[in-house]
C-alpha cells in the first residue's frame, strides 16, 4: 500500500515537482488564518495559492472541477449530474482544447499548469480527501474549463437551459437575483479628498460560487489581496497598490435560444432558409450515483447550425447559442488587471472582453473612478428582437464569432458628480442624472436591463443627500439595512401594496397588517415589521416557483400577496407561538454550532438572502459574501475586509468561523499589502508541504 502511494505521488507531481519547487514559496497565515503567498515568480505564486485554498477547502475546489470531468453527478446525485450536463451542453472541453495552445499565452500557460500542480500534489500527499476516484492528476486546461464553464452559467445559461429542459420557455431573467454592490467616489465626492471603493459581491456564503480571502505576491510585479472564488488561480475582485476593482452581474443579452421549425414526419429535419436541414446527433453519457449505486443514465444532444439543441420535454427543439463560450481568455484578463499599475493598462486588461459578462467597478491613487459594462456582444441583426425566443428558420439571427468592440460599450470615467454605483441595476443610472449615458448612444440589441431596484434608489437617495460623504459615511451606506418608500423589486413592480394593506378588509390578518402598515422599513434583529414583510417576500416568491413563473415584472394580485400573509402568520404561529417574532429570532448566521442573529433581508443594500433550516427558521445561505472597502491615501492604500464564516472550512479550525461576529456586528478587519506588518501578526509560516 505504501508503494502504491509512492507511485501515486510521483505520477500525480513529478512533470511539474521538477519546474516548482515549494521551498521556494512562502506561506504567511496572519491571525485570521488568511494566507499570504509570496515566491519569485508568478507561477510558483499560483502553485502557493492552490495549495493553500486546498488546505482550507479541498472538497470545494474539486466540485468546481468534477463536471468537467463529468464526475459531479458520481459524487452529488442528480443534482451534480445536472451541471455535468451543462458542460456538454456548453462545449466547455471542446472548446477550451481547440483553443487553448492558441488564445492563451504560454507565460499564463505556465500559471494555469502551476495551479494545477498545487492542486495535484495535495491530492497525492492527501488521498483520503478526494472526493471521486480518477479526478487527479487535472492540467491547465481542466482549471480553465472551470472559468469556461463558471463565466457562461453567470451568463444566464443556468437559468434558461432549465427553462428549455423543463419546457418553460418564456425569457425571463430569474426573479430573485442575488446580485451585488459596487460604489466609486472620487475626491469631488469625498470629505477628505480620498478615493473610496466597496467591493461587495452577493454571491452564496458556501459552496463553489463562495468566495476565497488570500494576498498575493510575486517578485514578477504581483502584490494583491483580495477574494477568488474557490478554485480559481488569482483574485477576482480585490485591491492592488495603485488600484481596485470589483464585479456584479450586468444581466446584459448575453445568450440566444431559437425555436427550430420540425419535420412532421421526418426525424431531426428542421426548416432554415427554405429547406429542409438535418440535425447531428449525439449521446451523452451521465453518471450519477443514486443511494450508493452508480448509474449510467444517457440524454441525446443535436447541434443544427445555430449551436447545441436540446430537446424540451414539451417536445420542441431549441438551438442555443452563448457569446461567452468564444472565448477562453477570462482567466488571463483577470490576471492581467491582478498585475496592473495604473489605469492604462487596466483598461488595456479589460478591454479583451474574455471576462464577458459582468459590470466592472474601479478606482485608483490617481483619483480615477471607472466603470463599464463588460460584454462580449456579436453582431446581431436588428430587425429581430433578441429579448425573446429567436425564429430558427433563418441564417439571419445566427450570428458569426464577430464581436463588438470595447469602446462601443457603456463605460463611465470620472463623471463631475464624483460618484458611481452599480447595484444589478441599468447601467445607464449609474451617477447623477445629467452625467448619466444615453441609451440612445448604446447598441440596443446588447439588451442592458433600463430598471432600477430597491437597493440602487435606496443608495442615490443616500449619496445625494450631502455634497460630500465622510469615510463613515460611505460605511454606513455600504451596511444599510432599510428598504427604499417605495418598495421596489424586479419581481413585483407593486410590491408596495403588501405594505398598505387595509386591516378592516381583512379581519383574520388584522394584527399583521397593522404591524406592516406601521413598518419603518428597517431590518434590525429587534424589528418585528421585518419578519413578517421578510417571510411574506419569500411565500409570494415560492409561489411563483410553484407556478413555473420567472417573470422580470410582475403585477402582485392583492388576494395573492393576502394568501402569503396568511402562510406567514401560520408559519408565526406554528414554529414561535407567537406573530409578534424580531428579526434575529426567525432569521439566523450559522455554521456548525454557532446561530447568530442575523439583520437584512433581500434587496436591502446589506442583502441577506435566507433559506428555511430548522424549527420554523430561516439560514443566511446568500447576500454579503465578501466585503472589502478600499481608501486611496496619502499615506497608501487603506483596506478592510470581511467575510461570513471566517478562511478554513475545516470544523476544527480556529478560523472556522471566527469572522462570524465581527460580520454580525458591521465590524471590517484592518488588511495590508506591508510584508512587515504582516509578519509582524504571523500565525504561521511555512512552505507547500
């Protein structure tokens, strides 16, 4: 057995063992258990990185890299087998093999493989913590698959390839995104003439779209800290020495679906351009492991001319087609902007398009304040409606791999307002009225959503009450926890009727109508208001699901928001006893043994999205995933940081949940970029290994 482990070290590690070594990197573990990785190149940096990301959630990073080896459903069931479908779907392997000796550079090749090897030593040194048999040794190429596969279900591929499987095909974007913050100011908008960012994605607290807290430092120019998603190879939003970025979702048109015209008699022919075309076929093998027992369960694909199609269970076809699998280049954009000095070769880093789907969010020490929404948008006909489903009997709505350009892209920089914001809301609402751009100048068939939501009116009533806002100030706008007057979601354009309600036409819901009618919006842990609107906003949401409805706009019946207030005071009633329940009783923080009360509550700017768990009660499972404010100084560059739980996943570790009051409480822990300082609050140092 000792021999097999041996054999199985040496044949995972010693291609790469020999260019990396890991005597070479340092690992600085600060009293949050955060690593600090620094080594002479770049590339031993990402071995670092991986090693010390598999140390603190090993299990994480690998379900990022089972459905590319079609593994997910072996290890998660029917669930995992879904996203192993996805994959095959989106041509993720084919795609990122055809081009990946030639879209991406052979210094960033160097960096993907490195990673790579990290990972793969610690499964050879760590064999009892792999999750499926076979799934290492990985390369650089299944670590870019994972960026492929991660970019084009942030595209909205996730949400539709499920309508078209289910049959429910109406294009709608999902009624509860999840969504992010992003806030600029400038000088001219700040007290005391320094550049401030938050950087607040909204992402799950857990999981593999959970974010990952590590400082990154390489002799090659690398010096970064900020959070990655487990599993990937550099920071994804964080903060350099000269500048900082973060993300949110744009929701931007970023995926085409046709409805092919069928044969009535004649299989897989379909009708395009006056003739009758025949679909390719193929099977795919899935497997999934169902109590115990492994299964082979197969689902057939067909490609026509406009991209993979899948049958419904409706019985129509669909062909779909994504922007974001042309690409393979988002992995090196985003290293590109870890290692940028200034704003030049930041927005050079951008401008490839390869991280094609997000709103990007900047400021810098030169007191620039950035903002565009990134998109990789072929060049579509006009004359058809790219919001809907697609006519599939014409070569005219099949676009070719010809993209827009950056340059013809919303982007904002510097507006005399001082600020910018981005909360999932249009781009074109992005600072003060008059310095807004005009959707006329923008190509309208990128389909940049026009609407605000509850936490972008929110945060303009708040910037725009004093000319200049105090660091203080900024956070406490970053932790509000109020609901705009009025209420406003994307889901329901009259949410606000649930908040007028009239107790005397409804007798049985008197007392819960009154408590909402005489709501201050606030959703504190005493606040009694708060549960009752928060645990109606989740009924009226589960009944649409219910319904296979996922609309944008929704108009709320009063007998439907009626109906969930009742659901509401029977929940109340049931698991506490009592209508009359604050906030941090019904809703909770948790991690193992720890509850904590728990503020917030969807589309407040501090979001908190919560699941039901146990008695009666709701778990924080989404909403502030990561906080990071940044200040520009004279004196350097300023952070501080939070996340939910704290840096390892292991239950036995100090920093298991460590971070949890401190994020309770709106309380940020103080970063550094200094070496010196950071050696100076060491826990541990040590090498790979």
């Amino acid at each position: 057995m000792r021999n097999q482990l041996i054999l199985f070290i040496l044949l995972f590690t010693l291609p790469l063992f020999s260019q990396i070594n890991p005597d070479k990197i340092t690992i600085i573990r600060d009293q949050w258990g955060v690593p600090h990785i620094y080594a002479k190149t770049d590339a031993e940096v990402a071995y670092g990185l991986a090693w010390a990301s598999a140390e603190d959630d090993f299990e994480t990073i690998q379900e990022t890299l089972l459905p590319i080896r079609g593994k997910l459903g072996i290890h998660e069931g029917v669930k995992g087998a879904v996203l192993d479908f996805a994959v095959q779907v989106i041509d993720v392997n084919p795609i990122v093999d055809a081009k990946y000796e030639t879209d991406i550079s052979p210094e960033f090749r160097k960096i993907a493989e490195a990673y790579a090897a990290g990972m793969n030593r610690y499964a050879a040194l760590h064999p009892k913590e792999v999750l499926v048999k076979d799934l290492f040794p990985v390369d650089g190429k299944d670590v870019v698959k994972s960026y492929v596969l991660a970019l084009t279900l942030l595209s909205g591929a996730a949400t539709d390839l499920g309508r078209i499987v289910t049959g429910n095909i109406s294009l709608f974007e999902d009624q509860t995104p999840m969504g992010s913050n992003a806030f600029a100011l400038n000088s001219k908008k700040t007290s005391d003439g320094q550049t401030y960012l938050a950087i607040n994605p909204h992402q799950p607290l857990e999981g593999a779209y959970s974010w990952y807290e590590a400082h990154l430092v390489s002799e090659e120019g690398l010096n970064i800290l900020g959070a990655t998603l487990i599993g990937g190879m550099h920071v994804f939003v964080g903060v350099n020495e000269n500048l900082a970025w973060t993300h949110t979702v744009n929701h931007a048109d970023m995926m085409d679906v046709y409805k092919l015209e069928m044969h009535r008699f004649e299989e897989n022919k379909y009708w395009l351009d006056g003739k009758w075309e025949t679909l390719e076929e193929r099977n795919v093998k899935l497997k999934v492991k169902v109590l115990g027992v492994k299964l082979g369960v197969k689902r057939k694909l067909y490609r026509s001319k406009h991209g993979t199609v899948i049958k419904s269970k409706n019985g129509n076809y669909y062909a779909i087609r994504f922007p974001s699998n042309h690409t393979v280049g988002g992995a090196e954009q985003w290293y590109m902007m870890n290692k940028a000095k200034n704003f030049q070769e930041f927005k050079t880093a951008i401008s490839r398009l390869g991280v094609c789907t997000t709103n990007l969010m900047y400021a810098d020490n030169q007191d620039n304040i950035f903002y565009a929404g990134l998109g990789l948008f072929p060049k579509r006909n006009p004359k058809y409606d790219w919001q809907n489903v697609l006519p599939g009997y014409t070569s005219e709505v099949i676009w070719a791999s010809d993209f827009h350009s950056f340059e013809e892209l919303v982007q904002y920089h510097n507006p005399p307002s001082g600020y910018l914001s981005n909360c999932n809301h249009s781009p074109f609402e992005a600072t003060t009225p008059e310095y807004n751009v005009d959707p006329a100048t923008i190509n309208s068939t990128f389909g940049y959503m026009t609407g605000n939501n509850n936490r972008s009116l929110r945060y303009h009533d708040l910037i725009n009450e004093k000319e200049k806002i105090s660091y203080d100030e900024f956070k406490k706008i970053k932790f509000d926890t109020k609901w705009h007057n009025p209420a406003h979601v994307y889901s329901f354009t009259n949410l606000e009727l649930l908040l007028n309600l009239d107790a005397k036409k409804y007798p049985h819901l008197a007392e819960c109508i009154t408590y909402l009618n005489d709501w201050n919006r606030e959703t504190d842990i005493n606040n009694i208001g708060a549960t009752m609107f928060n645990l109606t906003y989740h009924y009226l949401h589960k009944d649409l699901n219910k319904r296979g409805q996922f609309p944008t706009t929704y108009e709320l019946k009063e007998s439907e928001i009626v109906t969930a207030l009742g659901k509401t005071k029977k929940h109340l009633k049931k698991y506490f006893k009592t209508i009359k329940v604050p906030l941090g009783e019904a809703q909770q923080h948790v991690r193992g043994k720890k509850s904590i009360p728990s503020w917030g509550g969807p589309n407040v700017l501090a979001a908190m999205y919560g699941k039901p768990n146990r008695k009666g009660r709701f778990k924080i499972f989404a909403g502030e995933s990561y906080v990071s404010l940044v200040r520009f100084a004279e004196e350097g560059v300023q952070i501080e940081t939070i996340v939910p739980y704290g840096t390892s996943n292991h239950k036995d570790s100090p920093h298991y949940d460590d971070q949890m009051e401190m994020y309770m409480k709106h309380e940020l822990k103080k970063m550094t970029l200094n070496k010196d300082e950071i050696i100076k609050k060491a826990e541990r140092t040590y090498h790979p290994e």
